[in-house]
C-alpha cells in the first residue's frame, strides 16, 4: 500500500513539473508610448518635441500663452481636462 502511494505522489509531481514547462508564462513587454502634443491657438507647450517612453511614465507639460492670451483648458483623448494639473487615468 505504501508504494502505490509513494507511486502515486511522485507521478502527481512528474505530471505537474511537466505542466509547469508547458505553459510557462512569458513577461509581458512593456508598451512603447510616444507623446506628441499639438498647440491650438496662441502659445507653446513645453517640452515642445515628442517624448518616447515606456509605459508607465509620467510626464509634465506647461503651457504657455502667447500674451494677451489665456490658457483655458487640456484635451487629453478627446477630453476637457481643466486645471493647471490634469491627472489622466489608465484605459
């Protein structure tokens, strides 16, 4: 009875190592995000050049109005963001 048993836990671990080798899970790679901001009206965004970077990044823009301008408001994804810090969520 011992080695039926003794047999039966040690096949249990054969099956299970070998399951593991199969469906080894690969990392995933991070996704590469580029950043292009587009002025509309008068003034500039700074920093003015594209930024490249792997997701997750944070990044700071300004916003500067040429004078006698007013600077009302972000569109992130086809949104309003308003404030001088907008947060945009992941999705």
């Amino acid at each position: 009875m011992r080695r039926w048993k003794l047999l039966l836990v040690v096949t249990a671990l054969i099956i299970a190592f070998a399951i593991i080798q199969i469906i080894q899970i690969k990392p995933v790679k991070p996704s590469k995000i580029a950043l292009v901001v587009v002025v509309e009206g008068r003034g500039w965004v700074r920093p003015s050049t594209p930024i490249i970077g792997v997701e997750p990044f944070n990044v700071t823009l300004e916003a500067v109005p040429d004078e006698h301008s007013l600077f009302r408001y972000w569109i992130v994804n086809g949104s309003a963001v308003s404030g001088e810090q907008g947060y945009v969520p992941r999705g």
